[in-house]
C-alpha cells in the first residue's frame, strides 16, 4: 500500500470513529491533514471573533516547514492512535 493510500484510508477511519476525540487530538489531526494537503498555512490568521478558527489556524501554522509526506507519516501514525482509543463506527 502507498503512502497516499494509507493517508486516504487513515482520513477516512477518522472520519468514523466511535467517539469523539479531545478538542486536542482533533486541533493535532487537523492541523496534520492541513499540512499534508496543502503544505504550509496560506492564509491570514483570523480575527478575534473566530477563536475556534484562530485554534485551527494556529495547529496548522505550528507545522509549518513539515514535508507534506513526513506530516501524511504522522497523521497516519496519530489516526491509528485515535482509532485504537475511540474505535470505529
């Protein structure tokens, strides 16, 4: 199995998990998609009004300078993580 399949199946098991994940892990599995996707934050952090896309764009711009498969490694590693403590549907 390739890197990309794994990644694909790894973002599809989180997406059906038992339960849900700490607002952490979901920042950590977020901000590891984002980066393995699309590579380093491209747009402008949000305002004030947005925490919660302020949480998201700061996950994400933590990984900054990551290579796109060194994050699909870690994303794959943290999702089976997850699944392992919150099962699948």
């Amino acid at each position: 199995m390739s890197l990309d399949e794994k990644f694909n199946k790894a973002a599809e098991d989180v997406k059906n998990l038992k339960n849900k994940p700490t607002d952490e892990e979901l920042l950590e599995i977020y901000a590891l998609y984002k980066q393995s996707v699309i590579g380093d934050c491209n747009t402008d952090r949000p305002g004030l009004l947005d925490p919660k896309g302020k949480a998201k764009w700061d996950a994400w711009n933590s990984k900054k300078g990551t290579p796109q498969d060194s994050a699909k490694e870690t994303y794959i590693a943290k999702a089976n993580q997850l699944v392992e403590s919150h099962g699948l549907k």
